[in-house]
C-alpha cells in the first residue's frame, strides 16, 4: 500500500473536482458585437417553427425565408429577451430584419443550414438585439461555472477526505433547492 491509499485520498474524485475548478477560470468565446453582424430583409416563407429537442428537452424556432434555403434560428437567449409570447405572433409572409454572424454568410443558400439570429426586427418592432443576447447568454454562462465551483470544491473536500458523505448530499441538496429558489425569483 502506498502512503495515498492508506490516507484514503480518493484521486478520481479529486481530479474531476481540479477539473470543474479548472472550467471555472476558463475563458469563454468574446461576445459577439455589430461588426460580427451581417444584416437582412427576409420574408417568412412558412409560420415560425418550435423545435423541441428530445435529447436535451431544450427547445429553439426556427424561421424559414424565401431569401435563404437555410433556416434561421432563435436559441432560448433570443426566446428569454423576447416579450412573452411575441415570438409567436411571426407569421408565414411577414418582412422581417435580421442579424447573424458574417460567418454564416456562406451558408445562406445551403440546404436545411440553421443560422443562428442575434437580432430581430418586424416593422418598428424590435423583438430582440444582440446585447440583450449577449446578457442572457453571458447571466447563463455565470450560473453554469459558479455551479461548477461549488461543485469541484465539494469534490476535492470530499475526495481529500475532508468531509464525509453525508455533508456532501446535504450541502448538494440544500444548494439544489438554493439554486431552483434563486431562479424562481430571477436573482441568479
């Protein structure tokens, strides 16, 4: 036996923990700005679309046009900024203004693409834009690395040994119900 073992470190469990410490500090991809942006007049083709993803139970429109053979796509940041409901007043034959990434520029008349959009516009109307985007996006991101850390701390107190199995399902469990309360009233 080596020193380790009888210690009782438990080195897998440390690991993990070092590694979601690890994506805590992490640097994530700049947010997008207006220079990223191409911008364009569409017209919907067909009635928004809602997309529900039944491996992740996520969900996302998709916006088909007679510009594009591709679909633009709204991802839930663009769902969350949007006034409750708006998104599905868009209707097959509205004109529409919208924002993507320049790089999707090439994929505008590939068939079944879906092109994310950062901004949108019906008439006067703006639905959303991109640095309400960016706040959601970057709010999410937040909330995913602190729960992260808190999570890697518990694995590397608990892999050293620190604390016992039973304070890590109670700290896990009261941070679960923290975590749905503080959500519940939109302050994380």
């Amino acid at each position: 036996m080596t020193d380790d073992s009888k210690k009782g470190i438990n080195w897998s469990i440390v690991l993990l923990g070092i590694g979601l410490i690890a994506y805590y500090f992490y640097q994530q991809g700049k947010d997008l700005t207006a220079k990223d942006l191409s911008t364009k007049t569409v017209t919907l083709s067909s009635n928004v679309v809602t997309i529900h993803s039944t491996r992740d139970g996520s969900s996302y429109r998709q916006l088909w046009t007679k510009e594009a053979k591709g679909a633009f796509t709204i991802a839930s940041p663009g769902d969350v900024v949007a006034p409750d409901g708006s998104l599905d007043s868009l209707k097959k034959g509205d004109t529409l203004t919208i924002k993507y990434a320049s790089i999707h520029d090439d994929e505008l008349n590939t068939r079944f693409k879906e092109i994310p959009i950062y901004y949108l516009q019906k008439g006067k109307r703006v639905y959303f834009e991109l640095n309400a985007y960016n706040k959601v996006q970057n709010a999410a991101t937040v909330r995913i690395k602190v729960i992260a850390i808190i999570i890697g701390i518990l694995m590397l107190l608990y892999g050293f040994n620190l604390v016992n199995k039973k304070f890590m399902w109670i700290a896990g469990g009261t941070g679960i119900v923290l975590f749905v309360i503080l959500r519940a009233l939109n302050w994380f």
